[in-house]
C-alpha cells in the first residue's frame, strides 16, 4: 500500500482545502461585485503569488493553486476550472469568462488508451489586459499574449500573440484596431 507523498498533502491543506472552503461557505452569495471582491480577499492567501483586487465568481474551481500566479485587477467569472499543476500566470487587468478552462495538463493516448497513457504537463501564460470569453478552452503549453479578445467557445491550442481577437467558428485570428 503506497501513502500520498507529504508535499500532496501539504498541498491540499495549505491551498485547495481553504480555498474549497472559501467557494463552499460564499455559494449563497450572489455573483455581485461586493461578493466576488470578498470571495478575491478571502482567497487571496492561498493562491501562490495574488496581486490586489482579486475577484471570482461562485463555482470557480482551482486545482494547486499554490502554482498560480495572478496579477492585479484579475476577474475569474462563475464556473472556470483553473488547472495549475504545471504553473500558470494571469497577469494585470485579465478577464476570465463563465466556465472557462484553463488546463496545464492533459491525458496522453497510447496503446488505443488514454487511461493509463502520461500525458502533457506544459504551464500556460495569459498577458495584461486579455479577455477570455465564455466556455473557452485554454491548453497545456499555450501563451495568450497582451490586450488579447478570446472569443466565447473558443479552443486555444497555439500560442496568440499581443492584440489578437481569437473567434471561435473560424478559428481565425485578426489584429485588434487601435481605439
């Protein structure tokens, strides 16, 4: 019989379980401004690295948060699943929609199987002042660069560069006008 190593422990005590905690006891509360602001400085602590005015939304699940780094001014809506295993930054100003997923890992295939297969582990960067729409699938390895428009349903599986709006029907992407 094999134990959980001590620093899977040491995980799950000094950053999932509070922040599970935090997500259960804060359901109730409404996705208004004031709560997620509470939910953000509650949180705030078991995070890795957080900047000031951190907000997120009920529902919001964080998987080792503490190799996540988030920046200043950073709103995770309702429903987004950030997995940080292999390291993921957020940085300043970052919107990130309803049910979004962010993924520093996934399952591999090998022998017609994905059950037992290793799989990718590759940490994910997403610039200043990016937005991620709703339902958007963000994968292991991948850099959303500065002032970024990802579009609702989007998958995101290369590298995008600063000021690109990324629609999710073509996958095509476009420079952003300047305002």
């Amino acid at each position: 019989m094999s134990f959980p190593r001590f620093a899977t422990i040491w995980q799950l005590i000094r950053y999932e379980g509070p922040l599970s905690l935090i997500s259960t006891l804060t359901f109730f509360l409404p996705d208004l401004p004031i709560f997620c602001r509470l939910r953000g400085w509650l949180g705030r602590p078991f995070i890795g690295k957080c900047g000031r005015d951190f907000q997120f939304g009920r529902l919001v699940r964080f998987m080792h948060p503490g190799k996540l780094t988030v920046g200043d001014h950073v709103y995770i809506a309702e429903g987004a699943w950030i997995c940080a295993i292999a390291g993921c930054r957020i940085e300043n100003e970052t919107l990130i929609g309803p049910r979004c997923l962010l993924l520093t890992t996934h399952h591999g295939r090998e022998n017609g199987s994905f059950r037992f297969a290793k799989g990718k582990m590759a940490p994910i960067h997403v610039g200043r002042g990016s937005w991620l729409g709703a339902n958007v699938v963000v994968t292991p390895g991948t850099t959303i660069g500065s002032g970024c428009l990802i579009g609702a349903n989007s998958v995101v599986s290369q590298d995008v560069g600063s000021n690109t709006l990324v629609r999710p029907a073509s996958t095509q992407m476009s420079p952003i006008r300047k305002s």
